[in-house]
C-alpha cells in the first residue's frame, strides 16, 4: 500500500506542477484585467501578506537538510523532491483561492501597453521554462529522482554546470520568477504587497541557494561566485561577485 502511495504521489506531483503554472499565469496576468478597482482594506493586506508566509515558511524548511534526512525515515528519500513540489503547489493555490484585493489600482496597461506587457509576461513565463530546463527539470520538480526509485536506482549524478545563463548570473530561475511576478497588467496595492513579499522572499532564497551549494560544491562554486553575480547589476550584499577561495 505504501509503494502504491508513494507511486501516486510521484506521478501526480507532475501533474499538479503542470496545472499550478497555469493557475499562476491567470492568477498574475489575467485574473485583474476584469472587474472594479478594490477598496482600501488593511485588514485584507495583513491576511495577504500572511498568506504569503504560509507559503514561504514550509517552502524553506523542506530545503533544509537536516529536514531531508527526517522526512527519510518515512519515506523514500527520492520522492522528497515530490513530496516539496506538491507542498509548493498546495500553498500557491491556498494564496491563490484566499487572496482578497484590496487598495485602489497603481497602473492598469490597456490598448497597446496592454498587448506589449502581456507579450512580455510570455516572455517572462518562457525565460523561467528555460531556466528549469538548464538546471535539470526533472530536479527543479521532483520527476528525476522519482524516475530513479521507480527503476529501483540511485539518483544519477548530478554536476555544477557553468552554461547559457549561468554565466552571466548565478539564479536565473529566481530572476525569472521575479520578473513573471512583476510583469502584471494591472498592479494594485495587495498585487504590490505580493510582488514586494516575494521579491524579499527569493532574495533570501537566493542567498540560503548560494550556501547549500557552497555546501555541496565547494571552491568550484566559490570560484564561481567570485566571477558570477547572483543578478545583474548587484555590487553588494551576499549576491554580489564575493572573493575567490584562497590558493592552497
């Protein structure tokens, strides 16, 4: 029965990523063109901007390996990345279904600006396709080393790759993110609250990235670092080009 279970939540993990991204393009892009501007609603921003922590907070624990290792005692530790997929895909639709506007609107594009933004948005969604795609997308969602525990095999090997992208910055996927997030046709206050919220949470997230893989890699990454930023045009903080690991 468990092996049918973890079976289940393997295939259907895919599926549910699937159906999340087109939740997210009609939730960001399209959901706003219609109806009236909202109201000022403080109490209506507050749960906004919580929701955004239900979503945040267990998206960043499952990341830790320590809780990897926990959850391995009860599972089998390849379907931790479906296991992390599905957790992501119920909180976004949880954001998604609870999310109440409020706060009159900021900038609404119409005619040609209209068509512009939203061709761009594609862009964006495309931008952050591609980005999986570099990295692996069978890891970014779970679906590589679920493939492997169904084969009964070990996760294949998986090496720090500098290509396309990773040249010239060390998170593409967030940035596209990002740039998905706000690359909006109407911008409304709580629209702003969550491009805000998101913008701090994948800063930190990039950040908690670039230590796992220091982690993980070592000087090969620390070299990298020190000749890639994490996004363009950022000269300080932790996601600025840091100094080369010391000659041994």
């Amino acid at each position: 029965m468990s092996r049918l279970l973890w079976h289940a939540i393997g295939w259907s993990s895919q599926a549910a990523f699937a159906v999340l991204c087109l939740s997210l393009m009609w939730f960001l892009q399209i959901d706003t063109l219609d109806g009236t501007p909202p109201a000022w609603d403080v109490p209506a921003l507050v749960a906004d901007a919580a929701l955004v922590a239900a979503f945040s907070v267990p998206h960043s624990i499952l990341l830790l390996p320590r809780v990897r290792r926990w959850m391995a005692g009860f599972m089998p530790a390849q379907l931790s990345g479906a296991v992390f997929c599905w957790t992501s895909c119920l909180s976004l639709w949880a954001l998604m279904l609870a999310w109440r506007p409020a706060g009159p609107e900021l900038w609404r594009a119409e005619g040609q600006v209209l068509v512009a933004v939203l061709a761009t948005a594609a862009a964006a969604w495309l931008l952050l396709g591609y980005s999986m795609l570099l990295s692996g997308f069978g890891w970014q969602t779970g679906m590589t080393p679920f493939l492997a525990w169904v084969r009964g095999r070990p996760d294949p090997a998986r090496r720090f790759q500098r290509r396309s992208l990773y040249r010239h910055l060390r998170h593409p996927i967030y940035l596209s993110f990002l740039l998905v997030v706000w690359i909006v046709p109407v911008m409304t206050v709580d629209r702003l609250v969550l491009a805000g919220a998101f913008t701090l949470y994948i800063y930190a997230g990039s950040w908690a990235k670039d230590r796992r893989l220091l982690r993980y890699v070592g000087d090969e990454y620390r070299q990298y670092m020190a000749e890639v930023p994490g996004f363009p045009l950022i000269g300080i903080g932790p996601l600025r080009r840091v100094r080369p690991p010391a000659v041994r």
